[in-house]
C-alpha cells in the first residue's frame, strides 16, 4: 500500500494537465455531477433497502405474520432493480465520467487506493450474488436460511459504503496523509466518521422512503398501517442521524472551507444557499416522517412522495455542497481542480505549462494567440467553457485589457504563495493563511500569461473567430 501511496506523487509528474481535453457545453463538472447523485441516491437504497427488508422479513419470521412476509417479497423486486441493474450501469457511468473530466484525479485515486477499490469491488459481487440469490430463492429454502442471504447482502453493501466513503472523503479532508502519504491515514481522514455516520443516516432514511411505496400497495388497512408506522421511524430515525452526521462532519472542516459556505460573508453564495436548502429539506422532511409513524393511516401517496422528494432534495444538496467546498481543488491543498500539484507549480513556471502538457499544447506554435488558446484548454478548460457552462466569453466581455492582465497576474502571484512559504518539502500546504481563492492559481512564464490574455480578449471580440478555432 505504501509504494502505491509513494507512487500517486509521479502521477502528475506532467503538471497533471498532459491529457486530451474533453469540452462539453454543458461542463464536465455538471455532467459529473448529474451522474453522481443519481448513483448516490440509488446506492444508498441499496445499502438501507437491504437492512430495511432484512428486518421487515425477520419480524415476519418471529410473528409469523404473512403480510410483512410479502412487503419483503415485494421490495426484493425493487432492490435488484434499483441496485444490481440501475446501480450497477450508474456506477460505471462514474468511472466513465471522471476518466474523461478529470483524468489526472481518476488516475491518482486508483494508484493510492488500489487495494480499497479491489476491496470494495469484492463485497459489491457479494452484494449483486446475494441480492440475486435472494430473491431466487423466495419459499424454496427454509425461511431462517433467507434470512441469512439477505443479511449477508446488507453486510456487503454496508462495507461498500465504509470503503468508498473513506475514498471520498480523502479529497475534502485528506488530513495527515499530505505528510505521510499513507494508505491508512488517507483513508481514516478527519471528515470518515462524520461523513459514514451522515451517510448511514441517508441510507435508512431513503430505505423507509421507497419501501413506503410498496407498502402502500397492501389493500388490508389494518395490515398496512403497521407497516407504515415502521417505515415512518426508520425515516426519522435515519433523519436525526443525518443531521447529526452533518452538523460533525461541518465541525470537522478546516475554517478555509467552512468560509466557502458558512458565515454571514460566504465566500461563495451559491453553496451558502445550498446548504440553506440543504438544512430546510431535512426540517420539512423529517415533519413528514413523523406524520407516518404517528398517523400511518393518513399517508398515503402524496405525502409518500412528498417525503422521497424531500429525501432527495437533501442528498443532492449536501452532495453538491460537499463537491463545492473543494474549491480549488479536486484533492484539497494537493491537486488543483485542473489537475496541476500544488508541489508541480514552480516546475511549471520555470519550464511553462505548454513544456508538459502535450495535448493541450498541439499547434500552440503557430501564434501567440495559439499559445493562449493552448494555454486555456491546459488550466481552465476543466472548470470554463467557451460559451456554456461557466462561459469564459461571458467572463470576458465587460474587462478591459489593463485589467485582464492585472487579474491574470494576481492568479500567477497566487501560485507564487502556494509555491513559496506555504509549501513545505514533506508536500503539505497549508492555505489558511491564504486569502483562500476559488480558482486555481494560474501557474507557467510570463510569456504564457500574456498569450492567454491576447486569447481571451480575441473572445471579446469576435464569434468568428471562435468557430474556427473549434474546428
């Protein structure tokens, strides 16, 4: 594990900016983003759906109550569609995404967690062969050995859960693994526990949310209530847990993030609003819930889904406050969200960025405004497109050429601060003393600077020229 820690150092030993760029109008980060939370949301279904059936099966066992027997039946269906077949396609639609958006980031959590996505790639066949296995096997074998089945299936989706959340969590708040680039330390980083036990909570809150569903489907009254009234306190169970889960992981936070979204003044209003979202989601949520579990008998379908709306409303909110919080980085005080290490930056400014980044820099030889041009798609088209997404043009139009080059060169000083005193030779920076940006600093010669400010003011005036420059 320790030579494959060592090893994610030379990952980006081009700057991490030597790949083909993939522009998309829409971003790449929106498109990440989009295929992310539709696979969180299924996945943490999974991982709830199948404790949720466990238990709802084994009450039915110990009763001997046919009713909850069949609600079990009828969620196993649910649970291999939604996880072995939706979950499945949408994770790998993640992998496909990531590789193309941010390649660099991809190739360095594979080098340094080898062994933990090999792990969790173990417990997720266990997962798919249980799942499968239980529902084949619905009144073929005797009803303790079910049981057995599908616990073991909530065993293994749990532990993909406990494996990937100490990936994801590394690159919020890698911790003392900047300094010891250790497998352990990355993965048991100051934000795991926090966000494992906000996670859990998410996990049990969407199982009581969808099996609500198929238990509404029961026509017998008297049967269905009861299963109501469960479901409705695993909600507010997985609720409270939630909040809880959240409110530690926001205490876990180096202050520089928590400006980002947190204060009067957020460094970033938009993620300051998100949170908002995220925190009034959950109140209303959680009013809902407690309308189940205490008159199960009023809820009914439009508050069934008023409850999973809100349910997703939070998940989705959170994980686009957490993605946010990075900023600037896609692996914090390491890797910048263009890919660059902060440890490649005075290379880069020696030698130039265009001198490692091969793709990008195909043709920059032709003009100056070539070399701009080479110079965006190496450090800005990961976040900025030309005319969608965080459109550049649009940046552009209303700065005079004076001041583009002043802001250009506040980003190079930037890199500077980064570079110099904050930067030690065991690879830890550290950027609370930083007037913390919300963009990578610009790094490379003087020369580069200039020719990608003669780039963008030629977008300023013309879209023309622009559509010859995507050919």
């Amino acid at each position: 594990m320790v030579k494959f820690s060592q090893h994610l150092i030379t990952v980006g030993k081009g700057g991490g900016v030597d790949y083909p760029i993939w522009n998309l109008a829409m971003g790449g980060g929106v498109l990440i983003g989009i295929v992310a939370i539709t696979h969180v949301i299924v996945s943490h279904f999974a991982v709830g759906g199948g404790f949720a059936i466990a238990v709802i099966e084994t009450l039915a066992v110990r009763r001997g109550n046919p009713a909850w027997r069949a609600l079990a039946k009828r969620s196993s269906l649910m649970l291999i569609l939604v996880s072995t077949v939706f979950g499945a396609i949408s994770g790998v639609g993640i992998w496909v995404t990531i590789g193309l958006v941010q390649p660099v980031a991809t190739s360095a959590l594979i080098h340094n967690y080898v062994w933990g996505w090999a792990a969790e790639w173990g417990f997720f066949i266990l997962e798919v062969v249980t799942a499968l296995l239980y529902y084949a096997t619905w009144d073929k074998v005797r009803p303790r050995t079910h049981l057995v089945i599908i616990w073991l299936y909530f065993f293994a989706a749990y532990m993909s859960l406990v494996i990937i959340q100490g990936i994801i969590s590394f690159m919020l708040t890698p911790g003392r693994w900047l300094e010891t680039h250790s497998f352990w330390d990355g993965i048991f980083n100051p934000s795991y526990v926090p966000g494992l036990v906000l996670r859990t909570g998410i996990c049990l809150f969407l199982a009581g949310a969808y099996l609500t569903l198929a238990a509404l489907r029961e026509r017998d009254r008297l049967a269905r209530a009861p299963m109501v009234r469960l479901l409705g306190w695993f909600q507010v169970a997985g609720i409270l847990l939630a909040y809880g889960g959240y409110r530690w992981w926001e205490h876990v936070l180096p202050g520089s993030v928590r400006a980002i979204f947190l204060g009067g003044q957020a460094l970033l209003p938009a993620l300051a609003t998100t949170r908002h979202l995220a925190l009034w989601a959950l109140a209303a949520y959680l009013l809902v819930a407690m309308f189940a579990a205490l008159v199960p008998r009023y809820h009914l379908w439009p508050t069934a889904v008023a409850a999973m709306l809100a349910a997703f409303v939070f998940f989705g909110a959170y994980e686009r406050l957490r993605e946010g919080a990075r900023k600037p980085f896609v692996i914090r005080d390491f890797m910048f969200s263009n890919g660059i290490l902060v440890s490649d930056i005075g290379k880069l400014d020696e030698h130039g960025v265009l001198a490692t980044a091969v793709w990008a820099a195909r043709g920059s030889a032709a003009s100056q405004e070539a070399m701009g041009r080479a110079v965006f798609r190496a450090e800005c088209a990961a976040c900025h497109t030309i005319d969608g997404y965080l459109s550049i043009r649009k940046l552009v139009a209303p700065v005079d050429p004076d001041m583009l080059n002043g802001i250009l060169g506040t980003l190079r000083e930037e890199g500077k601060e980064y570079a110099g005193g904050t930067y030690t030779h065991q690879g830890h920076v550290s950027t609370d003393k930083l007037d913390y940006p919300l963009m990578p600093p610009l790094v490379g010669t003087a020369a580069e600077q200039e020719a990608l400010a003669v780039y963008l003011l030629t977008l300023k005036s013309s879209h023309v020229a622009e559509a010859s420059h995507a050919q």
